[in-house]
C-alpha cells in the first residue's frame, strides 16, 4: 500500500515543479512558507533517498541562493525572524554538494541574528517592526537555524542560544492552568493586545503552539547530549505535550482553532495546527522524549487529518480548513481576539499546511 507521505510529495511537485508555479506568490519571494515545503521535502529525500526529493529542493533553493550567496528577495535589515526559516535546506545543500554559495548564504542569515533586535532577556524580536514582541512561531524560524548552524561554525554558543529562545518564550508565554501557550508576549506591555499584568497575548491559538512544538522537537536534533539545557528542553517539551493531549478532540482527533475554546460559536477543526501536533508528537515519541501517550494522539490525530481534511481529485491530493494567517498589531490592527482568530479565512493547499501534513506522515510513517 502506497504510504500517504509518497502520495502527498509525487502530487505535489507534479503540480508545481517550481515553487513560484504556486498561487499564493505573484512574484519570487524569500519567505516562510517557501522555507516550509522545501524543509518537508528535505525530510522526504533523507527517509526515502529518492534523489528526486533532493534535486526539487535544489533547483528551487537556486532560483534564490546566487552564485556569491547573496539571497534574491532577502532584506537583512528588515530584522524579521521569518526569513531565517527559509535557509534551514542551505545546511543539507552544503554537505551533499560542497558549493560554497550555500554556505555564504547561511552565514548572511547568521549576520541578521548576530545583530537581531532582542528583549532584555536576550529574547530575538519577532520583527523589527514589532518591538520587544516574542511570537511563538519565532522560536520555529530561528532556534533550529541556531543549532544547525553551530554544528557547522562549531560556535557552540549558538547552542545556548537555541535553548535560551525556547526556554524563554515558554517560560514568558506558558499559562499555568492549561499548561498552553499564548500566542505572543510584549515585553513593554504597550500593544493593546498584550495582557497589562503578564505582556501575553489573550488566545492559545493552535498554529502558534503547533510552531513552538516543533521547535522544541527539531532543536533536540542537534542539540548535544550533554547540553546543559537538554534535559529542560525536553522536559518543557514532554509538559506541553500533556497540555495539547488534553484539548484533543476525542471525536475527529483533530485540534481547534483556538485550543481550549472546543463548542464555542464559530471555532472549527483547524488543519495545519493538527498536522504540526502530529509531526512533533509522533518525533518526540519515536526519539523517546515523549511516552505512549503522545504517539496514541499522534496516529489518532494523523487518521483524523486523512478523514477530514484530505480529499483526492483526479490524482491530486488536496489539503483543506487551513487557515490563512493570523498575527497580532500591524495594519489593520489585529487585537488577538476570539472573533479575530475565527475570523481570518481558510484556504485549501496553504504551504503552511501541506508542509506540515508531510512532515506528519513522515513521522508517523517512521514511528510505525
């Protein structure tokens, strides 16, 4: 039987053998999402060596990586952590070929995090324009290019960095009740969306905490055995995972917009947070960090993903329910509001979402 993780990867650089043929970009643009897919289908070539995986993510990273390893699209001084996800292939590119451009282009992301803004704490900003802001989702973009990167210079206190940013956004962000994570946390208390007494942000929304999980799975990969900060990462790691077990949905397996808010008027099965719960559940059991329980929800959750949210047209596999975007401040102001997080709209085949349902039936693939 066909596994899903060879369905989903065949389908899909069969519709766009660039990225720039899908229709979300109107131009060639160094982003997030683009980092995403390329990633997932990274781990596709490392679990099934077909090199058609590998020469997709190399034909697709040089239409942006030039021959001096300067990077088309990328803006350094715009200090936006979501740029430094799109360089996590440079990395595997670097090994299997040896060109030098790569590794010119990881050190360009490098010199942006050597001179990123930071919160007292030492804390990356999300972006500039979002001062003294941590986001949950900016511990994905950054803390695993940290340890990537300080296996490859050998500056071991990119290490520490790594496990500061993960340690300090779940410490800042974590509501000790559910154990969940608010979105965002505002240093100065000065953003209208930002809790006057804690700085977080009102709402656990499930791609937020769907990032920071992981984050957290992903930087264990190269972190060493004997970091210091090891054994509190995967602790950190193992408590949240508890926390997202208990809102599961029992019925469908699958996760909710807003996570703690199951039965309220307008929430709704969210597709790419499920899949980032089953990716990072499912690794952290198969590597022993996380106990039965999380690779349980992990296959139920998986199943659920097929059940409700895959549907196959003509040969082609489709992902559905995912929403858009949702981010807080900015113009028009976002408020962090329950209406504001059920308000954005969904889309069918979001990167953000197809990326993450591939590295979930890789993991699950692989856990079996």
């Amino acid at each position: 039987m066909e596994r899903w993780s060879d369905k989903w990867a065949r389908s899909f650089i069969a519709r766009y053998p660039l990225v720039t043929d899908l229709p979300f970009y109107s131009r060639l643009s160094w982003n997030y999402e683009i980092g995403c897919l390329l990633t997932a289908l990274e781990k596709m070539w490392h679990k099934t060596g077909d090199i058609r995986y590998f020469n997709y993510v190399k034909t697709n990273m040089d239409l942006y990586v030039q021959e001096d390893g300067s990077i088309r699209g990328y803006q350094l001084n715009d200090y936006n952590v979501d740029q430094i996800n799109s360089g996590k292939p440079l990395f595997a590119l670097l090994r299997e070929t040896g060109d030098g451009k790569y590794r010119s282009a990881i050190e360009w992301l490098a010199f942006q995090l050597k001179g990123h803004p930071r919160t007292s704490d030492g804390g990356l900003w999300h972006k500039k324009i979002y001062p003294f802001q941590m986001w949950l989702d900016g511990v994905y973009m950054t803390a695993p290019f940290m340890t990537s990167y300080a296996s490859l210079s050998g500056e071991t206190s990119w290490y520490d960095e790594a496990a500061r940013e993960v340690e300090l956004m779940e410490r800042k962000a974590r509501d000790p009740i559910t154990g969940l994570l608010y979105h965002a946390w505002d240093e100065s208390k000065e953003q209208r969306w930002a809790d006057p007494d804690t700085g977080c942000s009102p709402h656990f929304w499930g791609r937020a905490v769907g990032w920071f999980m992981m984050a957290a799975a992903d930087v264990l990969d190269d972190l060493p055995l004997d970091h210091p900060k090891r054994g509190l990462l995967v602790g950190l790691f193992h408590r949240l995972s508890e926390a997202v077990i208990r809102v599961q949905d029992g019925s469908s397996g699958l996760w909710y917009q807003i996570l703690d808010q199951r039965g309220r008027e307008g929430n709704y099965l969210e597709t790419s947070a499920s899949a980032m719960f089953v990716y990072a559940l499912a690794k952290g059991s198969r590597h022993g960090y996380l106990q039965d329980e999380a690779a349980q929800a992990a296959q139920r959750g998986f199943e659920g993903l097929i059940t409700h949210c895959v549907t196959e047209t003509d040969g082609e596999i489709h992902l559905n329910g995912i929403c858009k975007v949702a981010g807080l401040g900015g113009r028009p102001y976002r408020d962090g509001s329950y209406d504001y997080y059920i308000g954005e709209p969904t889309r069918q085949d979001d990167p953000k979402g197809t990326a993450a349902f591939l590295m979930a039936a890789i993991e699950t693939e692989l856990l079996e």
